[in-house]
C-alpha cells in the first residue's frame, strides 16, 4: 500500500490504541534523539537542516501542484524569510508571485 486510499479499510480505519501508542511512543524517542544530535552539530548546522527541509517542502509541494521551481531560488527565499544568513544565496524570481498579486 502506496498511499492511504489505497488500503482496503479506506475511509473506515480500525486500529488498536496500544500497538498506536507504541509506534508514537518510539516516533517520539527516535525524533528525540535526532534533535540531540542536531544540537551536537551546532546551531549553523540546525539552521542549514531548517532550511533544507523547508526547502524540500516547498519544492515537494509546488510540485504536486504542477508547478516546478529552481531549487537554489526556493532554498534562498526560505532563509531569507527564516532571517538566516547563509553564503551563496541567488535572486529568486519574483515574477510569478507579481503575477499572482495583480
């Protein structure tokens, strides 16, 4: 099963609370230790994964949207908006978000 409307059971979900909680619970462990870890690289490290991700969301998302962007403009855009300074940022293109606007 690929997807959720894929499942036999779709839209009618049975589940059992303790084998739910048990999965959250390790989720909940296993994201523990990576923001420990993060926290080992230092902070320009967590900012540059911050970036990354969000970058990766916003690419991702305007995809499913039919809409394809320049990964290096979209990854400059999200720090400047995250306020973080990070080398090598290019111009993004404003033009479709003037179009969007008018």
């Amino acid at each position: 099963m690929a997807y959720v409307p894929d499942s036999k059971f779709y839209p009618h979900f049975i589940f059992e609370l303790e084998n739910l909680s048990l999965a959250s619970g390790n989720i909940r462990k296993k994201q523990g230790k990576l923001l420990g870890c993060m926290s080992a690289l230092g902070f320009n490290m967590q900012e540059v994964a911050n970036i990354d991700t969000a970058t990766l969301n916003v690419l991702k998302s305007s995809a499913i949207e039919g809409v394809f962007r320049n990964p290096q403009q979209v990854r400059s855009s999200v720090a400047r908006r995250l306020g973080i300074a990070v080398a090598g940022l290019v111009p993004s293109d404003t033009s479709s978000r003037r179009k969007w606007y008018r």
